[in-house]
C-alpha cells in the first residue's frame, strides 16, 4: 500500500499486548493514514478486543509505542480523545435516555460535529421517527444503530469500532458500511473488527490477522 | 478544549444523572428508608430510656448515615460500567477527573441530600434537643459530600470486581472514621450547649480537601480498573 | 552507580542481587536482634514504676513505628510504579502489604498485653492503639483489594492508588482520633518514659528499632524476589534458573 509520506495519522511501533502472562500479540507494528481503513482478524481470544482498547488508549500496551501524528496517545490524552470515536461490545447505549438524549451526551462530552446535527444523525441511521423514544424501547438493531450514530455527532477523524455489525439486519449493515465508505472518502480513518466480512468497494484497506 | 465546552459537558452530565434518577426514581427512596430503618432499630436494641437515647443519638444517627452512604455507592458507577457509558467517559474529549465530580455532585444530590429530609425527624425519635438537630443537619451538609467523594474512590477501584460490595465496604469505612469523628462529636457538644466552629471548620475543611483530590484518585482509579 | 539502579530495575538482575544480600542481612538482623533483646531483657534497668512489665516496649514500640513506615514505604514503592511504570517498585509495593499488616499487628497485641497491667483491662481505647487499630483496617483493605482483581498488574495499580489515598488519610485519621480521645477519655492516660527515659533503655530500644528494619528490608526482599519468579515464570531466565537447579 502507499506509504503515509508525513507523520500524519496513527502509528504503531512494536506493541505488545499480554494477558494472564499469556502473549496475545508482540511486534505489532502499522501505520493508518488519512483514508485507511484497518481491518482485524483473527479467532476468539486472539487480542482483537484488546489491541482496539489499547488503540483508544484506553489500555496500555505492554511493550512498544502508539503515536497520533507523531506524539504519544498517552501524553496527548483528552486531545487524543477528541480525535477518535469508539463502538464496542458494550455499546455505552444509555436504555433510560431517549435516542435524541443519547446522541445530544455524545456530542456535549466530544467535539461537536457541524456537519450533522442531533436529528441529521437520527435522519442517517434511518431512526428520525425515535428521537423521543427510550432506547429501552429500541430494538437490538435500532440500539446498535443508535450507537454507531454517534460516530457521526463528534469531530472524530478515526473510528474504531468493534464488531459494528452485530445484530444489524442486511439493510442495516449496508446502512453502515456506507458510513464508512463516506468516512474513509473524506479523510477519515477506520479500525474495525469484524466476523462479517467489510465491504469497502475501492477502499485503502491494511489487514492484520492476530492470529498468525 | 476550551473552558466552555468544559463546562458544557459538566452540566451535561449533571443533568443526565439527575434524569437517569428521575426516571427511577422508586430507588431514589431506598437509602433512605435504610437510614430511618437502621436508626430504629437501636432503641429496640438498647431500651428507650430518653436519656440514654439522647446521649448516644449523636453516633447512632451518623454511623446509620455512614453505612447508607457506602450502600448507596454502589450506583455511582456500576450501571456506566455494565452499558459501557464508562468506556465512553474514559476516552471523552473532557478531563476524567472533571466529569467524575460532576458525576459525585450528582449522586450526593440524589443519595445524599434527602438524609437531611429525614434527619430531624430522627433526631426528635431519639429525644435530641432543637439545638442538636440544627447542628446536625449543618454536620450532614458538610459532611455527606465527602463521604460520596471518598466513596467514589472505592467504588472507582472495585467497579469491575464481580463481587466489589463487600470489599469496598473494608476499603471504604477506615477513611470515612474522621467525617464520623468530628461529625458525631459537634451534634453532642451542641447539645451540651457549647460553640461546634471549629468542628464545623474541620468539616469543611476534610470537605474541601476531598473535592479537590479525591476526583483525581477516582480517575486515575477509573482507567486502572477499566484497563 | 546509574547503571547499578538500571540493572536493579530488571527482574532478572534484582532477583540476582537480592539473592546475595540475603544472607548478610539475615546475619546482621540476628545479631543486632539478640544483642537488643539482651540489653532489654537483662540489662536495662527495672523500672520503677511498672516493674518488669514494661519491657514488652522493645517489641511493641519498634513494631508500632514499623507498621507506620512500612505503610508509607508502600505507598511510595506504589507511587514510583505508577508514575515510571516501573514493575519492580510495583512488587516491593505489594509484597510490603503484609509484612505491615503482620508488624501491626504485633503493635496491638504487645499493646494490649502491656496494658493488662497497666490499667487492668486487655483493650483500652487509647488513642495510639485505636490509631494501630485502623492502621491494620487500612492494611487489611489494601490485601483484600489485591485479591480480589484477577490481573495482577491491574491489581498491583489499583492497590498502589488505595495506598495512596491512605496515606493522605493516616495523618488525618491520626489527628481526629487524638482529637476524639483527649474528649472521651480525659487525660488518665499516663504516659510513661518518653520525657526522661533512662540511656539503658534507650539503646536497646534504638537497638531494636534497626533490627526491625532490617528484618523488613530482610523479608520484603525474599518476598520480592519470589513475586518476580512467579510473575516472569514464562520468561527464558526463569526457565534456565529452575532447570540449572
């Protein structure tokens, strides 16, 4: 792939990540530049889950460094945070707020994104007729589709999302991946883990299989 | 960012903790039917004899007060937890520690303020003089916050533990003994009819000592917990 | 000498040199705890007062002022982990937890034991005892906290923050109790020997107070070094070390 010519972007050096004394990856080094979009694979247990946490900073890595445009995610911190946005297993989806009340927590606790407002995002993940519903009341689909508009109510250049797709019917995973293929048009940058094959069409795309 | 958004997100997540709790709001009456609970059951245990009751109301009321505190503690973070508002809180665009305060704020007004609804209902069970409960409910105001504050430390380092209650109880009770010190001793000194200023300024003082380290040691017990 | 603190900071070379201080330790901490028992028990004179009784002081001091330093050694050894991520202060952290809890412990027990014939009762809520009392609480929750969390690492993190927290505590902890003591108990407490204890009973009780510490560098150092092999028990120098032996 076409090598990211500045410092721009997220780069891995050597990260190692270990649990229970158990090597669950080391050596793990790429870089993810402006409309890349970074594809995990591998078997249950393989680190996937892990290596998205350390990617959010939200972990430490055991061995090696993590930089955004050339300084470390950990010195950064909150300005790091202002950059990336995060979906996982638990989808942070708050069952006694209404979906318009969830999107409006997201956007306040990141930087406010000007190109769509609360009920824009709604409009794009096809719940505009749910702003006043608790999410309790959603379905698993519309849950996860209400979690995944809030990628779109912050400023975030990278997503990292992981398994996006759980849960979502056919139209709505192709809702979503044409999230992503805006995302990644724009500039943005993507990393994801999936059971679901991605479909990114003519995308920049950087695999990495933890379990090999 | 800048102060306003700051701000902005602080009050945010005020007003949505205080929501969340109105819209369970049967729970908000829990603790305190534990504190009202717990505090009746001492004349039952000790006989009603009014004297004997007024000498110790001061120490039954607060240490009752104590242990609703500690069971309240449990909600300050463990729904975030179990949804993954946490995760999110964690890597927001604002300082942690920040919104952990407001965070605390909130749950101190749910949990801890309606002790003082109740408190001087209490006192006139347990005989106490109007001077005593004036001086209590002045002890409780200064005094409850600080317990939701160095609280939330525990909750912060037991949040992921499958079975955190017990252990937070151990972890949290030895540092609740100077509120209870100082607290129980100014309602009996008021009651003996003496001057409690410097009890009270040594509250305030825990108080503000504990709001201005204890969300740092909350956060960066928050990220080691959720590592 | 940077390079010394360079090598002391991998688990390999600690466990190294840990291993040959050892014995050194273990034969000055003997010999200074004999020769202080001595100069206690034998050669320092009764006192007046309290008669014999009072030489349970050379256990129960030292070990009084033991619990207190080791509990701030802790949260320093946890702090230092924290900030440099340094995993060998983390395990002096962790492995100094119980040693404390075992010092504070003895502090009460020889209290109590003391103050059976001092005021005729096992448990007094004096103010240093009740202190110790709290201590061993404060103790008792950094053990029970490191437990409780599975990974060790994070274990070792969220205890040193606990520490922390408890040392900012101890101080005022400290001054509410004397506080609360000096209103309920009034000054019947008296208090013997500090202004004008007698050189005999100083220098054994000096004596003593080295001894201890020793005796904790002493097992906080064997305790570490089996913390460093248990944790690095996949690494290739911990493998070599148990098939050489």
């Amino acid at each position: 792939m076409a090598a990211v010519a500045t410092d721009t972007g997220l780069n891995a050096r050597h990260l190692a990540c270990m649990r229970n004394d158990r090597n669950l990856f080391e050596q793990l080094s790429f870089r993810l530049g402006c409309g890349q979009a970074l594809i995990l694979e591998g078997r249950n247990g393989s680190g996937k889950t892990s290596l998205l946490r350390i990617l959010c900073g939200m972990r430490q890595p055991d061995d090696g460094r993590l930089h955004w445009d050339g300084e470390d995610i950990f010195r950064l911190g909150p300005e790091y945070h202002a950059q990336i946005a995060y979906v996982g297993h638990r989808d942070g989806v708050k069952q006694d707020l209404s979906a318009g009340e969830n999107l409006r927590l997201a956007r306040g606790l990141g930087a406010p994104n000007p190109a769509f407002s609360i009920e824009a995002a709604l409009d794009r993940v096809e719940l505009w007729e749910h702003e006043d519903v608790l999410a309790r009341n959603l379905s698993a689909g519309q849950q996860r589709r209400l979690a995944l508009a809030r990628l779109l109510v912050t400023r975030a250049k990278l997503w990292i999302l992981d398994e996006p797709f759980t849960s979502l019917d056919s139209h709505g995973i192709d809702i979503v991946e044409s999230l992503f293929a805006n995302h990644l048009a724009g500039g943005g940058m993507l990393a994801v883990t999936s059971h679901h094959p991605v479909s990114l069409n003519d995308a920049d795309i950087i695999r990495i299989n933890l379990s090999t | 960012m800048s102060t306003a958004s700051l701000n902005r997100a602080f009050a945010l997540l005020l007003w949505r903790d205080l929501l969340l709790a109105f819209r369970r709001r049967t729970e908000l009456l829990n603790p305190l039917l534990f504190f009202v609970l717990v505090t009746t059951l001492f004349p039952l245990g000790i006989g009603a004899d009014p004297a004997l009751l007024r000498a110790v109301a001061p120490g039954i009321i607060w240490v009752a007060a104590l242990l609703a505190a500690m069971l309240s503690l449990d909600s300050v973070f463990r729904s975030d937890f179990e949804d993954g508002s946490l995760e999110q809180f964690l890597i927001s665009a604002q300082p942690l520690s920040v919104l952990v305060l407001a965070k605390v704020i909130a749950h101190w007004l749910i949990t801890g303020l309606p002790l003082l609804i109740v408190a001087p209902l209490l006192g006139l069970l347990l005989h106490m003089s109007g001077a005593s409960i004036a001086a209590l409910l002045l002890t409780l105001l200064l005094g409850t916050p600080v317990l939701s504050l160095i609280g939330a430390i525990g909750v912060a380092l037991t949040v992921g533990l499958r079975r955190g209650g017990v252990i937070l109880s151990l972890l949290v009770l030895p540092l609740y003994i100077p509120v209870l010190i100082f607290a129980a001793d100014a309602v009996a000194t008021s009651g003996a009819g003496l001057p409690i200023t410097a009890h009270l300024s040594l509250l305030a003082a825990l108080l503000v000592l504990s709001v201005s380290l204890s969300p740092l040691a909350t956060a960066a017990a928050l990220k080691i917990s959720l590592s | 000498m940077l390079r010394f603190f360079h090598q002391l900071g991998s688990p390999k070379h600690f466990y190294r040199i840990a291993g040959s201080w050892i014995p050194w330790l273990a034969a000055a901490c003997a010999v200074l705890m004999l020769y202080g028992l001595y100069q206690g028990m034998v050669v320092a004179p009764t006192d007046y007062q309290q008669g014999d009784s009072y030489r349970i002081m050379f256990i129960h001091v030292p070990s009084a002022w033991m619990s207190l330093f080791i509990y701030v050694v802790m949260a320093a050894a946890g702090a230092i982990g924290l900030i440099w991520h340094m995993k060998l202060a983390e395990v002096i952290a962790i492995s100094s937890a119980p040693i404390g809890a075992s010092f504070t412990f003895l502090a009460l027990i020889t209290g109590s034991i003391w103050g059976k014939p001092m005021w005729g009762t096992w448990w007094v809520w004096d103010a240093r005892l009740t202190s110790e009392l709290i201590l061993l609480f404060l103790y008792l929750g950094v053990m029970a906290l490191y437990g409780a969390i599975d990974d060790k690492r994070t274990a070792a993190r969220a205890t040193a923050i606990l520490a922390i927290v408890g040392v900012v505590n101890i101080p005022i902890i400290h001054y509410s109790v004397e506080w609360w003591n000096t209103l309920h108990q009034g000054p019947t407490v008296t208090k013997f020997g500090a202004p004008s204890i007698d050189i005999r009973m100083l220098i054994p009780l000096l004596v003593m107070a080295v001894a201890f510490k020793l005796f904790y560098v002493l097992v906080v150092l064997m305790r570490a070094r089996l913390e460093v092999l248990e944790r690095e028990r996949n690494a290739r120098w911990v493998r070599e070390l148990v098939e050489a032996s």
